[in-house]
C-alpha cells in the first residue's frame, strides 16, 4: 500500500487551469499550461482517434505489463507507456509517493488501479481514450491535520512516450531509479545479472555536477585518472572505459580525447553505469564497465527552469531549459537546453569558457510511432596544458603550492564538438517495441598551442626545460547507427521476452600536424614560474621540429540477440549472443591495418526472485579487444578476451523506495600482448621492429561491491557505494611482474556517500545533505622510483531552500574541510603527471521553474 508521509506533503493544491485567452495570446497560454496534452496523435477530422480506438481496445483487453517499483510518477508513466496509451498528471504532487510497480497481465484499467492502490488518485479515461488522474474522495492521511489541502484537478502531463520517457528520473526526486535503458527497451535494474549504478537527474541537482566528468568521480566503482588537464580516462575494476554511449549509441572518448569535450550535465537525464564485461552490447572493448547518458527528452506539458550558479574562483555559470508541447495537440514537442560557463581554476592563469546548446523535438507520427531529432553543440575555449607537477628524484612528491600551474595564460586548447541525431521508434499494442537510431558526431579543434615541460637536471627535480608546441587540425568523425527490437513472446505456456538487433559505428579521424619544442627555455626554476610573465608566446613556430599525425579510420559492426526465458515463476534464464567484427587502418600505411573479421560473444545470466523483493543472480559475459602487436610470423595476434563472472543479491525496499545491490566478481583477462623473448632477431625483418610479441598475458580483477540508493526514511534521499578491488598480473614479459595489480595507483577500497534530509516543521522547505569520498591507500612505480599516498577522506555539504514553488537557493561545498590530496599522482620525474585535487570550494546557485 503505497502511504504519503503526511497529507500536507503528498496532496499539494494544483495550480489553476488557466482560462481561454484571445487568439493573440493563444501560444502564451499554452506555454503557461496545456491540460491534459495527448501523447498520442490527435483525432483525424471527423474520425475517431487511432489512439482512441486503440486505447478502447486495451481497456477491455489485458495487456502484459512489466513495470519495475519506483516513484509513482514514473511508474505511472511506464504503465501508460506499456498500455499505449496518453495519459496526464501532475507529477510534483507525487514527489513523494512510490509504487511497488505492476507485474503480470492486467486490463488498463485494473493495471492503472493497481499501480495507484493507497494513493488517493484513479485514472480516469476520456472520450478520445486518454486517462488522466483525478482524486477518490478525500480521505484522511496518517498525520494529516485539520484544513490541509486535498488535489482537486490533476492538470500537467506525464513524459512523453518512448523508451527514454518510461525511463526517466527527471521530477522523481529520487535517487533510485527503477528502470534502465542500456539494452533494448526499458529494463528493471533487478532483473539485469550485473551491478547497474544511475546518477538520477535529482543527483546531479543535489550536488551540483557540472559535466560527465564531476558524474562519473562520484559514481561507486569507477575511477578517474587524468593525461593532463583536458584528457581524462576512466577506469573500473581495473580496466580502461574505452567507449562511452549516448542514447543507446556508442561514442569514443580515447580514440579523439583530444577534441573530446565533457559532455555538459545540463542535458542529461541520467547516467546508467553498468559494471563488468558487456561484448554482447559494445562489441570490442575491455571487462570494465559501460557508460550510458540518456539526455533529456521533451515533455508532454510546458516546463521551463533556468539557473544561475556562482562560485570559487571566479565560476559563473547560467543554464536554461525550455520542454513542452509545439501545438495545441500535443503531438509534437520539443525541448531547448543552454548553457554558458565561465570559470577559472585554483591553478594560477587556468581557465576555460563553455558554451552549448541541444534542441530536440520529437514527434508522434501515427498511434504507437515516435520520430525523434536532436542537435546538440559545445564550444569549450581553455587555456589547458600537458602534463602537471613534476615527483622527486625518488618519486615522492615536491609539495609544490596547489596553486602552481605548469603553463601559461597564452595556452590555447580550443574544441568544437556537435552532434546530429535521429530516432525512429515504434510501439505495438501487443507488447512488441522496435527502434532505428542514427547519430552524426563531429569533435574537431581550432588549434592547440601548449607549453611542454621537461627535466633539466638528474639531481634537481625543481629544474625544466620549457617549450611550446603548435598543433592544428585534429579532428573526428563519428558516425552510429542502431536497429533493435524488442517484446515478449509465449513458448511451453510461458511468457518470455526476446530482443534482436544490429549496430554499426565508423570513426575516422584525421591526425594534427604542427610543431613541437618552438622557441626552448632551458634550465628553468620552477619555484619562480609565473605563468604571465616566466615564458614569452613565440613570435612564430619556425624554429620547432614538424611533426604530422596519421589519419586513421575503425569500424565496427555486429548483431545480436538476447532472451529472457520464463523457467518458473520465480527463475529467469537470459541467453544472448554477438557476432560481430572490428578493424582499424591508416590509409597512409596499408601494412598497419589490423582487426578481426567475424567474433562471437556469448551472454547468460541467471535471475531467480526471493522472497520480499529480493533477486539472487549470477552471470557470465565476455568481451574481445584487438591488439596490433605482431608474432615472429608478422601476423597481428588474436584478440585479448575478457571473461566476466558475477553473482550477487539484489532488492528493493519500502514499497521499492530504496534499491541494494551486493555483488562479487571475477574477470580474467587472456591473451595479451608479451614479448617473445625466444624469437630473437627474427622479429627484424617479420615486424619491422625489434621485438615480436605472443598472447600469452593473463590478468586476474575480483572484488566485491555493496551499493544503496534511495529512500531509506521519510524525506531522506541516499546514494552509497562501497568496492573492493583486487587486480592481479598473473602473466606476463617480466616473471617479476607477477603478482603486481594491473593498477597500483587506484585504491582497494574505496566509498562514494551522499544524503540529503527534507526538514520539516518551522524549517519547512529547507534541505541539508552532505556526502564523503573515502578511499584506502595506493601506490605508483616507475622503475625504482615509488609515489605513495595514504587513505584519505573528502568531505563535501549541500544547503538548499525552497523559497516558493517557483524559486530555490542552493549552496554546495566541496570538500568542506580542504583536504590536501592528489586527484593524480605519479613518480615519473621526466614526464610530469601529479595533479592535485580540488581545494574547498563553494558554488551558490539560483533556480527558478515554471
């Protein structure tokens, strides 16, 4: 039964529906507030409505419903979804309601019951077959008081149909999310055999995250490391991230990390992180973990926010957000997200400016049929440089002030990234949901001119070599497409669901050409650098040595299925496979073109329901990345093959308000490149090099992993997620080597804790919340050089009021206590690679919603 904290709480009055407005006010009106906007296409002239005709159908018929637990608003919109059916409510009045979500065959009707049992509301459908909620009579809530306010006319919209729409966190004011979209159609995290974490949207309001960059450092389970002050990998359970996907279609990061902007969080919906191997989605890659950001989608009803932040060093930043209907029924909508972002650093002379914009409309082309189309661009101008700090001669760290930065203010780092994308997706009422996704990326730079610092000295570490490098040019092409399909079906009196597709992805990037050590500046102390003043800009680039990068071209492509298999009533069995293949060649060298042709990767897991909600699963998954090494014989070898073993337990609680995840893991890692130490000079004229390489390598990653999210009280929100990771070498060129972690720079045990409390009373409307960062000791070698640092803790605060119901403040501050720490550290002395972590900083931030 689902139970509002309070009445005052669950059952706010709507706003007033507005009343009709001349013709020349007409579009004002809608924008103030369209009741009740259908989602599906409108009525034919003189016709009866294709979704009304298809709605009456499926009230009296039963519909298989597969709705995960969640917030009501969400579950409600996925029940509509799952229906094919419009329906519209207001989803701030259920801000505080869940629902245990719909499992089963069930008419529309009974299922909308089912769904909305204990909360005071019913859906009720209309003439056109369109539901909208309206209140039972009024009863009276445990601890209401005398006077509080009852709904009286539900007026704004749920989302917009589609698999993003039935998925998304946005106004659940939740930090659970109960449905994922990294596989076709929308999933329940409970039935995937594999650790799934999600940054909701309210996440990343509560802490204020600016970019992919600030989600993923706070996400359980992933690591950050940095090239330099522009580049940043990620890292989990010991292995690299290699691709990123957005909207369900990959997009690689590390093959143009130098043209590749953070993608701003302004746009994003959520971020779906699921941990281990997954070939049977990504094809080629490494048993680390899959990043999916689902940005946002326009809304059936208007809503509009903008936000103005200011901060730490000179931050400004301003975001706005404009979502709602296009016309007067509804059937096309669209959504405008901008942002500017000015900010400096705690670095002296670093700073970088931001601009973007993505528009995206969507339109409903027939009854269950959905065309989607966005255009997303960013402009980011920075004044970044290569590598950090220098390390000691015994790798231990100069303590240099956290303020010194190894560049200029003459630096320039300035990228363009856009993105075209379309969707084509279509709904059928039996269940059955297929969709065509295409996307068009280009990540290109105006240019890069960077100060490049080196050792002068074997004795004293404070002594550089300093010149410039002037690179133009760099760019890459990205180009995606999906097919997927995806429904139940029945076999041997059962119900299953099976989920066929195909993908394709081709990058072509084209290599910079410039010059490097322009204008050399030897024997520099850095303990007086002054990034204005220490080192001139070049009058010209004549004196460097030209450099031209190779151009390169990858494809990618594969099909795939996957089936959920209905064993008993309480086992799943889900069976997949991949087939695909992988190249990548330089056109300028036809000789270093390596891949493979045709790959098979298997998938299956098993799901079986406990009692109370609880899941036990178990899975195993692989995944395959090419090598470009090359055997005595000069043949390039066999891919590396990442094998990933998962058991765990996973529940939901309190009516599906707060979600657990305890999960172990083994992944193996086979067949990487060691060198042949037996094959001698014969590697010469067989690879052009002299060393030859055979697969022989063997890695080991385990560790287990305790992640919550949620509700775990009245008015609380909590997100925490504890790993434990162990990586091993098993194999290796060096026999010393064995033993060692893959990755002695990131931490065995690490926390990642944040919460947030709704006050009440006479601080009604007041939000405090606060979270920690927690890691244990870890360590670098280079040669016999050591960097070590000691388990530490950040800490980090948020304060939030709710002026009315249009304006809020809010202040963050991060690492509340100003803990000294390196975010990177290393103890190379030749190459500089320490950077510190950010300082106590603050942001304070205005936010207005319509």
């Amino acid at each position: 039964m689902l139970r509002p904290p309070c009445r005052r709480a669950a059952f706010a009055p709507a706003p007033a529906v507005p009343a009709p407005l001349p013709p020349l006010a007409g579009r004002a009106a809608l924008l103030r507030g369209v009741v009740a906007a259908l989602i599906a296409l409108p009525a034919a002239p003189a016709l009866p409505s294709p979704a009304a005709a298809q709605a009456a159908g499926a009230a009296v018929g039963s519909v298989a419903f597969s709705v995960p637990a969640g917030p009501l608003a969400q579950v409600v919109a996925q029940t509509a979804h799952a229906a094919g059916v419009a329906i519209s409510f207001d989803a701030a009045p259920l801000a505080a309601l869940r629902s245990p979500g719909l499992q089963g065959r069930y008419s529309v009707d009974a299922g909308f019951a089912r769904v909305l049992e204990g909360s005071g509301l019913q859906a009720v459908r209309g003439a056109q077959g369109a539901y909208t909620l309206r209140p039972l009579a009024p009863v009276r809530s445990a601890g209401a008081v005398d006077g509080a306010a009852t709904l009286s006319t539900v007026t704004v919209s749920a989302p917009a149909p589609g698999a993003a729409g039935a998925a998304a966190t946005e106004h659940s004011g939740s930090y659970a999310a109960g449905a994922v979209a990294l596989f076709p159609g929308v999933q329940a995290a409970r039935g995937i055999p594999q650790p799934v974490a999600v940054a909701t949207r309210q996440l990343m309001d509560d802490r204020a995250l600016r970019d992919l960059h600030d989600v993923l450092r706070q996400t359980p389970g992933i690591a950050v490391d940095y090239t330099d002050s522009e580049r940043v990998t990620y890292w989990s359970r010991g292995h690299q991230i290699d691709m990123l996907q957005v909207d369900g279609l990959p997009l690689s990061q590390n093959a143009s990390a130098s043209v590749f902007i953070q993608p701003d969080a302004a746009v994003l919906d959520r971020v779906e992180v699921l941990r281990g191997a997954a070939g049977m989605l990504r094809g080629a890659g490494n048993p680390s973990a899959t990043v999916n950001l689902v940005r946002k989608r326009p809304t059936a009803d208007f809503q509009a926010s903008a936000d103005l932040s200011l901060g730490s060093w000179d931050r400004r930043r301003l975001q706005a957000d404009v979502s709602g209907p296009l016309g007067a029924s509804g059937a096309v909508r669209g959504r405008v997200v901008v942002v500017a972002d000015d900010r400096r650093f705690f670095q002296q002379a670093r700073s970088e400016q931001r601009q973007g914009i993505y528009g995206v409309v969507e339109a409903d082309l027939a009854p269950g049929t959905t065309l989607t189309a966005s255009l997303q661009h960013t402009a980011l101008d920075a004044t970044g440089a290569w590598g950090g700090l220098p390390a000691n001669t015994d790798g231990s760290p100069l303590h240099l002030p956290r303020g010194t930065y190894l560049g200029t203010d003459w630096n320039r780092w300035d990228r363009h990234n856009q993105q075209a994308f379309a969707e084509l997706s279509h709904r059928w009422s039996n269940g059955w949901s297929a969709r065509l996704a295409a996307a068009h990326t280009r990540l290109r730079t105006d240019g890069f001119q960077q100060t490049s610092f080196s050792s002068a000295s074997a004795t004293d570490p404070y002594l550089v070599n300093v010149s410039t490098s002037v690179y133009g040019g760099d760019a890459s092409t990205q180009n995606a497409i999906g097919l997927a399909a995806s429904g139940p079906f029945g076999l041997l009196g059962r119900q299953h669901t099976l989920a066929l597709g195909a993908d394709a992805l081709r990058l072509r990037t084209e290599g910079p050409s410039g010059r490097w050590g322009v204008a050399p500046l030897t024997g520099v102390d850095l303990r007086g650098w002054d990034p204005a003043t220490s080192y001139p800009a070049p009058a010209d680039d004549g004196t460097g040595i030209p450099f031209t990068a190779r151009a390169s071209r990858t494809q990618q492509h594969g099909a795939y299925a996957m089936a959920h298999l209905s064993l008993a009533d309480p086992l799943t069995a889900i069976l997949g496979a991949r087939l695909g293949g992988w190249t990548h060649e330089q056109p300028a060298d036809p000789a270093a073109r390596y891949g493979v042709r045709r790959k098979a990767t298997p998938y299956a897991g098993l799901v079986a329901d406990l009692a109370d909600g609880v899941s036990a699963y178990a899975s195993y998954s692989e995944i395959f990345a090419p090598q470009n090494d090359r055997d005595a014989s000069g043949r390039a070898l066999a891919p590396v093959r990442g094998e990933d073993f998962e058991a765990g337990l996973k529940g939901e609680f309190l009516g599906g308000r707060l979600q657990a995840t305890l999960s172990a893991f083994r992944i193996h890692q086979v067949g990487r490149a060691e060198e042949d130490t037996g094959a001698g000079s014969a590697c010469v004229p067989a690879s052009g090099t002299s060393v030859c390489y055979r697969a022989g390598g063997r890695s080991r990653s385990e560790g287990w992993e305790l992640e919550v999210a949620g509700e775990p009280a009245p008015r609380w929100q909590l997100v925490a997620g504890y790993t434990f990771t162990r990586t091993q070498i098993l194999r290796g060129t060096d026999p010393a080597m064995a033993g060692q972690p893959l990755r002695s720079v990131d931490p065995r045990h690490a926390l990642r804790v944040f919460a947030t409390h709704r006050l009440q009373g006479p601080l009604q409307g007041w939000t405090v919340g606060g979270g920690a960062r927690i890691q244990s000791d870890a360590y670098a070698r280079v040669g016999s050089a050591i960097a070590r640092q000691g388990g530490h803790a950040v800490f980090d605060a948020m304060l939030a009021w709710r002026i009315d119901r249009t304006y809020a403040v809010q202040l963050n501050v991060n690492n509340l206590l100003d803990k000294t720490y390196y975010a990177k550290f290393s103890p190379n002395s030749t190459y500089f690679n320490n950077y510190y972590g950010d300082p106590r900083n603050v942001a304070l931030s205005l936010r207005a919603t319509f």
